[in-house]
C-alpha cells in the first residue's frame, strides 16, 4: 500500500518546528502554574524531592518513576481510542496525550534536571485523568529550559552480531514555545538455538533437527512536542514518527532419527521472515484549568502501515523433493479521535467530570498465500471499520481526610462493519459502571476496593486470516467476533514501612463472558470465536525490602503473581484453565548504590514459569527456567557519564516449547508430540548516557 499520509506527517513536523522558530515573544510566568500542581496535591501522600533521587544519577524522569520504592509503573495500553488507555504516571497533574511511543516516550523526554519532585497519589486524583488507576505517580516538573540527554548502547548478541543504539532528548524554549525533541536510532540483534524432536503416538522418535534462529530489529524514531499559552488554557501538539524493520532466519538440519554426531541431514528447511511497520501520529491537547473547572478538548490521528513476507523452502538431500511457500501480509490501520472532558478540580471535597469520545478505526488488509506454486483461499475480512462513542460521568468524594470515594458510568455505543469473504455489521451498546473505595487506614497504610465492568475491544486482526509457517498452521478470520466483557472485584492493600521499603498485596477476581478462544468456526475451518463464560483471578504481591544492616543502601523487590481460572471447554465438555497465561510467576531484582564512590550493581532473578494455549487439533505449552536475568554493574565517576555494563541470560535461559498433535481435534487421536528445547546463550550490553 502506498502510504500517501507520509507527505502529510513530514510537513506536520516542518510547519510545527517553524511555528516555533517564528512565533512573537510571550513572557510566561516564572513559577509552575499552581492551578494544576494544586488539583494533583492532596493530604497523605509521599513526596519524593529530586534530591531523594540522586543517588541513582537518573537521566530521565523514566528513571526516577523506576526507583520509586513500592510503585510499580503501568505505561497503559494500545488500545483503540484514549479514555481507557491511560498509564498510573500523570506529568504536572495531567496526563500525556500521545499513544505512539505513550507515556513511556514522554516520561523519556524529561531530563531529570527537570524535576522538581514525584509525588504519590493514593485515591482522590481527579477524577478523568488517572483513568481508574487507585495509586498514580505525579511528576511535577520547573518551566522549560534548556537541558538534554544521550545515551549510546552496544548490545552483542550470543553468535557474535553486534548493533548499537543511540538515543537523544532535548528540551528548550523556542519563543513562546516549551519544545521538546527526541530521537532514537537503534539496532537489536537476537540468536537462540534449539533441539527439535518429533515423536509419535507411542512416543517413538520419528525425526529431530537442529535449529538456529537469528534476527536484527532495526527502529527510527523521532518526537516533537510544542506546548504554549492559548487564550485562557494551554496548547500542546505532539508529532511521531516511527519505522521499523525486523528481519529474521531460521534453519533447520532434519533427521529421520536421532541427530547423529557427523553425517549430512535427511532435509533442509530454512525460513526467512520480514516485517516493516511505520506509524505517523499528530496529536493536539487544549486544557483550561482555573480555580474551579479543567476544560479539556484533545484530537489524535494515527497512521500504521504493516508488511509481513515470509519465504519457506525445504528439501530432501539426495531427491528432487520439497516444498516452498510464500506468505504476505500487508494492513493499514487508521485512528481518528475527538475527546472532551470536563470538570470540578480544586480544593473541594466532591469533583465530577463529564466528558465524550467519538472515535473511528479502520483496518485495510491484503493477504497472499503460495503453496509449492499454488495460490491458497484464506477466509476473512478485507477492510473492518468501527465507529465508537462513549459518554461518560466520573466523580471523586473526599469524604473525610481517611475515606475517599471515586466511580463513574460509561455508555459506549459503537458498530463495525465489514467487508470481504462475508459483508456484514454489528452494533454493539454496553453500559460501563466503576465504584472505588480508598481507606488510609494511617499515614502509612491504605486499602481500596473496586467494583468495575469493563469490555475488552476487539482485535481487527482477527476478523482476516493468517498463517504461522514455522508451525505449517493456518486461521482462519472470523467476522462474527464481539467483545469480551469482565465483571472484577478488586481488593488492593498498601503498607510502606520505611522510606524505601513497603508491601503491596492485590487480589481480583473476574467473571468473564464471551471469551475469545480457538473453536471450529461455521466453515469448519479453524479461528478464534466466543467460546462461552470463565471465572479469572490472581494475587500480586510485591515487596520492597532494603537490607541496610547487611548492604547499606542495598534494597531487594520481590514480584509474584499467582493466577487461576475455570473454563468449561466446548470441544471436550472438562473444565481447564484459559489460554496463554503463566499461573505461578516470581521476579526478584537486588540494587545496591555506593554513592560515596559513585557506582552500583544489581542483578535479576526470573523464577521459572510455564504457560499453555489450547488450539482445535493441539495444547501448545511454553516453559522457561529459573535463571539469572541480567546481572549489571554501573558507574558515574568518569567524565560525569553514566556507564553501565550489563549481561543478559547469565547462566543461560532454557525454553521447552511443546505441542501436543490430535486428529482432527482435541476430542481425537492422538498424533504425537514436537517438543523444541530452546537456548539462549548470555548477551552483552554497554552504554554510555549523560546529560547537558
């Protein structure tokens, strides 16, 4: 597809940048407006200083979000429209308009010299712009000036391919304009091998291969963002562009039986695959805050091209026989949003917000699938659109200084319509109610509760076909998908016991309705389809526990969750766990800081996990092993730059990748097992990062 909206993008970014450079002088205030810092501040919460932070010589205000103790940061999702995207980190009480490259990207371009101080919000936040999240991290940073960060990376992956990665930020005042600027130009090498083995029904060995994987993942990606003074409010645009190429090889040796230690194999296979995506996005955000109301009016449009080829061919040695195919994929994707809120901020106890968001998606798609010269059918849809809107009413009641109330009502009302194999459209209305409770329990501890029913959104690539080559397994699209929707009740507990260590203990359970899962479709060819009603929950326990008496400065972070389900299969009529999830997952990370001598070290520790997805005809299961994931080691006492050495897959990461064959489906015979047995070697990294 031609990407005519290229054009578009470029001179988006010229006429922004000389708007800047040619707009008269206006002098702004000296002092952060308090308007906003005074919505975002409430009683009983931690303030964290730029100084706190010191001690870990950030670059960026990404880096300080990384150290807060007991905060664990959620960049928000990619999901179709704004409102139910957001992350749980606010910058100068509002939250960040763009989605490309989102709230991390923006977190990004503020130099930590920027920072004024971070501040945890436990309920009461406002009551649109964290977006249902209980506990959010605000930045609160000075007016603009002139400062700047770099950074270079050489990363070397195990079969000796080397890339680097340069990355650089700048903020500055282009006349009336704050600007900020980034750009990153990187290059991600990747290699695994693996012990392939093919069994049959009695387990007898029936072939094995040698693979190797290798892979470049290349990115181009540059922001601009302006904001100024615009009548009574203020005006931010923000521009994106990214592209990206990943490039992949995988071969394979093949042996009728064991692999022998010398000798030529039975057959060759070898895979080569590509993927190029490039996105354009423009977003403007108007926000009017005075005393009493914030007005807010944001418009984002977004641009994604994406091309898939693959190209597979296989030989017997010592014969004519083989097989070849090629498969192309090629999608653009389309996102035009309209949203405004508006609401109560300031001092008083209850602040509503009223707000609607009209949003249009559109996905284009072109498949092609070649098989040893032959053009193969793939069932699906060729162009999916969706029109969206939601109207919403959202408040927070400050009862008491201890008890805080927050809830609200979505009406969302959208109809997609598709064309291709199948022309048809559906209208979908579903009511959206939120009620939160926030308890300090003391200066020290807090409790929520929260009562949601949320709907998850529909996958446009899903409703066209695809094809896995590696696996020889092909879906078909399926056009009568409707959303997912969970009811959740969710009790969180937060205890912080010192200044660095805390407690969090988080339990949810969910009733979900219409699943999406594997089924034979109508056509009796396979895809995914609402495959009926499941109970979901977890428990995430995170704890931060300095070690002082043992390493001063020292602090360990110890992640798990525990998660479960019930599923009554269609296909076999037993209960069993949902797909694609790991039930039982430990991450335990150390960091100790020597600020006297200006460096630090740290390692990560992944626990071992395994997770299954459940296919018509196989149960698929993915293993990992419990290992060291990166062991590190960092200095600032040269040159004032940051300088970091660290090591990836120390003591190696093994991964047991397993499918389970049947006839026809899970209710047939068995077939036999291939079961890969992954390796990836240690990888290094060293960078190099400061500030100006």
């Amino acid at each position: 597809m031609k990407l005519n909206f290229v054009k578009l993008a470029v001179a988006i970014y010229l006429g922004l940048f000389s708007q800047m450079l040619l707009a008269n002088d206006v002098i702004l205030p000296s002092n952060i407006d308090e308007a906003i810092i005074d919505d975002a501040i409430i009683d009983n919460n931690a303030v964290y200083p730029a100084s706190f932070f010191a001690q870990y010589t950030p670059q960026n205000s990404m880096d300080m979000i990384h150290r807060l103790p007991g905060f664990s940061y959620n960049k928000g999702s990619d999901a179709r429209g704004f409102g139910g995207n957001a992350g749980n980190v606010l910058i100068n009480g509002v939250r960040p308009t763009s989605k490309s490259g989102g709230l991390t990207g923006a977190l990004q371009r503020i130099p930590a010299a920027q920072v004024l101080y971070i501040e945890i919000l436990r309920g009461g936040v406002g009551a649109g712009e964290a977006a249902g999240h209980s506990i959010v991290a605000n930045i609160v940073k000075s007016n603009t000036s002139t400062n700047g960060t770099y950074s270079t990376t050489y990363t070397r992956a195990s079969n000796g391919v080397a890339k680097p990665k340069i990355e650089a930020t700048l903020t500055t005042k282009l006349r009336e304009w704050d600007a900020s600027f980034d750009l990153k130009i990187a290059g991600d090498p990747w290699y695994a091998s693996a012990l392939i083995e093919n069994r049959d029904a009695n387990e007898n060995l029936t072939s094995s291969s040698y693979e190797s994987r290798a892979s470049v993942d290349e990115d181009f990606i540059i922001n601009v963002e302006g904001s100024r003074k615009l009548g009574d409010g203020t005006l931010t645009i923000n521009t994106a562009l990214t592209a990206n190429k990943w490039t992949a090889s995988i071969d394979r040796d093949i042996f009728t039986a064991s692999i022998p230690n010398s000798s030529s194999p039975d057959e060759l296979w070898a895979l080569h695959e590509e993927k190029k995506n490039f996105n354009a996005e423009l977003g403007v955000d108007w926000v009017n805050t005075n005393d009493e109301w914030k007005w807010r009016i944001i418009g984002l449009a977004s641009a994604h091209d994406y091309q898939y080829t693959n190209f597979l061919n296989s030989s017997m040695q010592g014969s004519d026989d083989g097989n070849s195919s090629e498969y192309f994929k090629d999608t653009l994707k389309t996102e035009y949003i309209a949203r405004t809120t508006f609401g109560k901020v300031g001092e008083m106890s209850f602040k509503p917000e009223f707000g609607i968001e009209i949003a249009n998606n559109r996905l284009d798609t072109e498949l092609e699938l070649i098989e040893n010269s032959v053009a193969q059918g793939l069932e699906g849809a060729d162009v999916i659109e969706e029109v969206r809107g939601e109207m919403f009413a959202n408040f927070v009641y400050n009862t008491s200084p201890v008890l805080t109330i927050e809830g609200g009502l979505t009406v969302e009302v959208s109809e997609i319509t598709v064309s291709g194999d199948s022309n048809q459209s559906q209208t979908f209305n579903f009511i959206k109610p939120r009620l939160s409770v926030n308890y300090n329990i003391n200066e020290h501890s807090q409790l929520t509760l929260t009562a949601e029913r949320t709907v998850e959104q529909l996958d446009f690539n899903d409703f066209a076909a695809s094809a896995e080559t590696s696996d020889s397994r092909t879906t078909s699209g399926n056009t009568n998908l409707k959303p997912e929707s969970r009811s959740a009740l969710t009790a969180i507990y937060n205890w912080s016991f010192s200044e660095r260590g805390s407690f969090k203990l988080e339990a949810q359970y969910q009733r979900r309705r219409d699943i999406i899962e594997q089924i034979t479709l109508p056509s009796g060819n396979q895809g995914l389809g609402n495959a009926g009603d499941a109970d979901y929950w977890t428990v995430k326990t995170t704890l931060n526990l300095p070690v002082d008496n043992l390493l001063e400065n020292g602090l360990f972070e110890i992640y798990h969750v525990y998660r479960g389900s019930d599923f009554i299969d269609p296909l076999t009529n037993s209960h069993r766990n949902l797909s694609n999830y790991s039930p039982n997952w430990l991450k335990v990370e150390f960091r100790q800081d020597v600020s006297q001598y200006g460096y630090a070290w740290g390692m990560e520790y992944w626990g071992g996990y395994k997770r299954k997805r459940f296919y018509v005809d196989e149960i698929r299961t993915f293993e990992g092993n419990k290992r060291l994931g990166k062991v590190f080691i960092e200095t600032t006492r040269f040159f004032d730059i940051k300088s970091r050495l660290e090591i990836r897959h120390v003591n190696v990461g093994r991964f047991i990748r397993s499918r389970y064959l049947y006839q026809e489906n899970r209710n047939g015979g068995y077939e036999g097992t291939e079961v890969s047995h992954r390796k990836f070697e240690p990888e290094i990294n060293l960078s190099f990062s400061s500030t100006f």
